[in-house]
C-alpha cells in the first residue's frame, strides 16, 4: 500500500541559529557606511523607532531624530487618545502585571481624537525633524489625509499581517496604488510580512519600503495565541529575495525593514546579513531613559478588546539613546554600541555598506552562542 506525502515543511532559522562567517579581507570600521535611505530621504542610521507608546512620543521623536534615526509615531495610541497622555502613561507603568492588560484595554478604549492627529505632527517638526507616523489598514482612509495635510513626511501602516489582496466586508477596501497616489509625494511604508510573493505583491503597488516581521517582538504574543509567524533570519531573507527580484524587473529599490526581534548587536548584525536594510527596534530603546513606558513595554495588539496578542514586560530604565546607539558601554551584552556593533562587524567582513554586508556569507550554526561557553552559561 503506498503511503500519502504529507504536507511538507521547510527549515526556518531565528537569529540564534545562524552565524555570519567572516570575509577573507578586513576593513577599517571608521570607513563603513551605514545610512539608509527612503523615497528621497535619507537617515544617518539604518534605525526605525517602533510605532509604540512605549517608545515613542514627541518628546523621544525629536532626540532619536537628531541623531540621524527614524522615529515613528502611533497613530492609535495615548497620544491621540488624551490631550494629556503622561498621566495615562504613567498609570500603565504602575499597574501590577496581573492588572495591566486590563487597564491597556480600558485605556486603550478611549476614542481617538482626530484633531489631535495634527497637532502631534506639528508637535513633532517644531523640534525640526522629521515625522513619520503610523495606524493599522482600519483607520488608513480616515487618517491618512489628515497626516498629509499636517505635513507628515512618511505614512506607515502597519498590523499584524497585512497583505496586497484583502478580502473585506466594505464595499471598497484599501487599495494600496490608490492610497500611494494619494499620498505622494509622501512615501507609503506598508507592514507587516513575511513571505516572498506576499512582499512582492506590495511593492508592485507602489509603496516605499515593506516591514518584515510577524511576532518576534518581546511584547508580542501573536505567536502564542494565533501560531502563526516565520523566524526573522527566514523572513528577511525571503523578501529580499522579493526586493531583488522586483528591482531587476522593474529597476525600482524598495528597502524591506527587519521589525522585531533584535536583542543585541549579534541580532542587529544577522539582521543585515539576512538582507535587511534598516532595521525596527521596540524593547531595547524603551528601555532607555528618554523613552515614554517609564520601564515597560507593550506592542500594539496588547489592548485588544477581544483578542490581546500582547503582553506588557518591564525592560527597566537602564541606559540612554546616545549609549545604545553609540555607547560607549561596559556591557558585555551586546544592548549597547549598536552603531559600533554593525561598522565592527561589517569591517570583520570586508565590506563598506549595507548592501554589500547584505550580501556576506551565513551560517547555519545551532551551538553559536553556547559552543565553548560552559563557564559563562555556569555563572549567570
């Protein structure tokens, strides 16, 4: 009797999984370029701050901007909710953690107020910097003119998956092509993905860049609770894979964005290596003393009404901007010196830019961070 071929399944790889070999020439980490480019901007630092209140408010937007990063303001979150949102923000960081979600979904409860959409904007380039902002495909076709006419410089939608073909139960869902037309000259970033058809569909409606990551995030429990999700070293690979096909038939670059996951500079690195272009960083800058979650973190889906897909975790409040991006640092953890973390590596690998370190070998490598490491793994 022949037996029926199950379903089959394909090995993917996490950041611990994977190693990045070494190139056969070195070079000087001062002579790396790691800038990072969208539409006709350009940022210093190949670096998106997460869309959380967590993370970003005015107040952070304007110092990660100055320091050559992309700073990205939720469009869904306190700072539209509450003329005030300090106090909301503190309540949320004192909740025990039994009676957090909770009170995320109480807070979370009160309607946006449309109007304060433009002023945060406007709260944001007074400082002289540039603002991006972000809501999820729901509330696009409401807010997105109303960004535009406060003068944002970068439109992101961003939920847990979002895809180029949506079945919906309006007459007429959000078309992508449209909206960028709309938009422009505003460059469109869309998220999240994971999958090479998927993501190429996006850009050939004409979008900015693509964020790549479905539940990695330390906040995030999509995984858990849905199951679903693909590693990040996988999933970046895969759509740049999708980039680099599109550019060859169209000769448009699309940069994909690597959002979650990251926990250190090993992470940062792999990051790169796996082809992204810029990378989305959440819990390692809530974690620093400008950031707004006073020591806590939490994605998006946390104050879900029905169905939370996240959870609030205390990342303390244990360094600053300048030393995670730049250090210097004592920490032999990899969560500081990012910027060092990435020239150094480059450098180890004979190469000057991102694309290029894009392109470096990897390694599947399961004992990375555990082979030769009894003696540390014994003392924690």
């Amino acid at each position: 009797m022949s037996i029926p071929q199950a379903k089959q399944m394909r090995r993917a790889y996490g950041f611990d999984e994977v190693a990045i070999v070494p190139g056969d020439v070195t070079v000087n980490p001062a002579l790396t370029e790691t800038s990072f480019r969208l539409g006709e901007l350009e940022f210093p630092l190949p670096i998106l701050a997460a869309a959380m209140d967590a993370v970003v408010d005015p107040r952070f937007a304007a110092s990660f901007a100055k320091v050559g990063g992309l700073p990205v303001l939720n469009l869904e979150g306190v700072q539209t909710r509450y003329e005030q949102p300090d106090a909301v923000l503190e309540e949320i960081a004192a909740a025990p953690p039994d009676k957090a979600t909770v009170l995320l979904q109480r807070a979370y409860a009160e309607p946006i107020q449309t109007k304060l959409i433009g002023e945060r904007i406007r709260e944001i380039q007074q400082s002289g910097t540039i603002c991006a902002v972000s809501c999820t495909p729901v509330n696009t076709k409401q807010f997105a003119p109303l960004a535009k006419e406060a003068g944002v410089d970068i439109f992101v939608i961003q939920s847990t998956v979002t895809s180029a073909r949506h079945i919906s139960t309006s007459a007429k869902g959000l078309v992508f092509p449209e909206l960028v037309e709309a938009m422009a000259p505003v460059p469109v970033v869309v998220g999240n993905t994971v999958g090479y058809s998927a993501c190429k569909e996006l850009m050939e409606t004409g979008i900015a860049a693509v964020l790549v990551g479905i539940g990695p995030g330390s906040a995030c429990t999509s995984r858990e609770v849905l199951g679903i999700g693909v590693p990040q070293v996988t999933a970046t690979m895969d759509c740049a894979l999708a980039r680099d096909q599109y550019y060859r038939e169209s000769g448009r670059y699309v940069p994909i964005i690597t959002d979650g996951g990251i926990r250190s500079g090993g992470d940062f690195c792999k990051a790169f290596a796996s082809g992204a272009d810029a990378v989305m960083l959440g819990s390692i800058l809530a974690a620093c003393e400008e950031a707004s979650g006073r020591g806590h973190h939490w994605g998006m889906a946390t104050p879900h009404a029905d169905l939370p897909r996240g959870v609030r975790v205390s990342v303390g409040v244990g360094t600053t901007l300048q030393k995670v991006l730049f250090g210097p640092t004592s920490r032999t953890d990899g969560t500081e010196n990012l910027l060092g973390a990435l020239r150094t590596a480059m450098g180890m690998c004979g190469v000057r830019t991102i694309r290029d370190f894009q392109k470096v070998e990897l390694m599947v490598a399961p004992a990375i961070k555990t082979e030769g490491k009894q003696i540390q793994m014994a003392q924690r």
